[in-house]
C-alpha cells in the first residue's frame, strides 16, 4: 500500500473521543482528518446517526482475530460477513486475481448491513474502505498475535483442518513465508501507513483497538447500539 500524495500535509489527531461516552472511550480510539477549511475529500462523507455504522470493516494482520471479531458482530448484529479470502483462495490456493476479486468483493458489499473480514486493499484498492462506515483496526501486541498465528497454524496442520474450496495448511516453510512473516511486517506497517489512509476517508469512524479487553468492548458497545436503532 502505498500513501497518497500530499499525506503530510493532513496530519492525523490521535484520539476524538465523544463526550460523554465512557463506553466508546473504552472501546479503542477514533481518528479524524484535521482538513483545512474548504478543502474537499476525496469519498462522500456519509451522515450517520451514532458513532457506528452497520457497514464494518474489520482490519488487521493475519492472528489479530478478525475472523473471530468480524463473524461475531455478523452473528450478534444479524449483519452479512464477508470473508474475502474465501473469494480470493480457490482451490489449490489460485487466487482468482486483483480485478475478479474486486468485482466480487463490489457485489458482496453492494447495500448495507455488512461486516467484512479484512480489506485487502493492497490488491483492490480502498473500496471496501470506500463503502464502509466503522472500522476495527486491531493493532494488538505483535508479540501476541505471533504466539496466536503460530499456535493456530500448527493446530490446523494437526488437525488437517479444511479452509476454503478443500484447501489445507502447507508445509512450515510455505506457512512461514507467505503467513507468518508477512503477518509479522504487515503490523508494523499498518502503524506506518493505515493513519494516512484513514485520512483520504473522513467519513469513517476508526477504532483502533489494542488489547483484547478493547476488541471485547468494541463488540459490547456496538451491539448496544446497534439494540438503539
């Protein structure tokens, strides 16, 4: 992913609280643009009605638990998940390529009511950041999310458990090279890049959440919300 043009000039605040909210300032943090008067942004802002929309993306690196969160707010909020490596993985693990991919994950995102697994807009673009409302960034301890990848991948070979369209866990150094590393640099780099990111989209409410009593407050707070409307 690479930062848009002219990212340092639109400098990022670190927390936007809503007074009087202790349950949203438990939940994680937001980030806002700062923008200059006049100065118009490049997606639609969208008028919500409380600081979570129904349009959820869940982002994170691979052991953070966005499978767990983004299916549990899907479950708990009656709310389609989308998991977009099962549209990317066919069998044998063929990704079906970046434009296919964009065109299904366009489709699955179409209205509202939905709760995606991951953005992978490295390969399309910022679509789904385009269309959604909320987002979860979860930026756990990279210690922590290592120790879980780790221990989840060992017990899906173990177990010879079965992913998408018939795939399983290859080898460890097929898991290392194209999971566990890229897991290891993709937390980092989110810290680097995803504030930049966030700012070419001032719409978005963005929770940044770094501990799993975050991640479980973020969840509590939303469906609470979510029984209001």
């Amino acid at each position: 992913m690479q930062d848009g043009a002219g990212a340092r000039d639109k400098p990022v605040l670190p927390v936007v609280l809503l007074s009087g909210d202790s349950t949203l300032a438990h939940a994680g943090e937001i980030y806002a643009e700062a923008r200059r008067p006049n100065q118009r942004s490049s997606s639609p802002a969208r008028p919500t009605c409380s600081p979570f929309g129904m349009r959820i993306a869940v982002i994170g690196p691979s052991g953070s638990g966005k499978t767990w969160l983004s299916s549990q707010l899907a479950e708990n909020l009656g709310l389609r998940h989308i998991e977009i490596d099962a549209l990317n993985h066919g069998p044998n693990w063929e990704p079906c390529g970046p434009d296919e991919l964009r065109e299904q994950v366009a489709a699955a995102t179409n209205g509202d009511g939905w709760v995606s697994d991951g953005t992978y807009h490295q390969m399309i673009g910022e679509l789904v950041f385009e269309r959604a409302e909320t987002v979860a960034w979860l930026d756990l301890p990279i210690r922590r999310v290592m120790w879980r990848l780790v221990r989840r991948t060992h017990l899906r070979k173990k177990q010879g458990t079965e992913l998408w369209h018939g795939n399983r866990e290859g080898p460890w150094r097929e898991s290392i090279r194209y999971l566990i590393w890229p897991s290891f640099k993709r937390g980092f780099e989110n810290r680097r890049r995803l504030p930049a990111l966030f700012a070419r989209h001032p719409h978005l409410s963005v929770h940044r959440l770094r501990s799993d009593e975050a991640v479980r407050s973020f969840a509590e707070a939303l469906q609470a919300v979510r029984a209001t409307r």
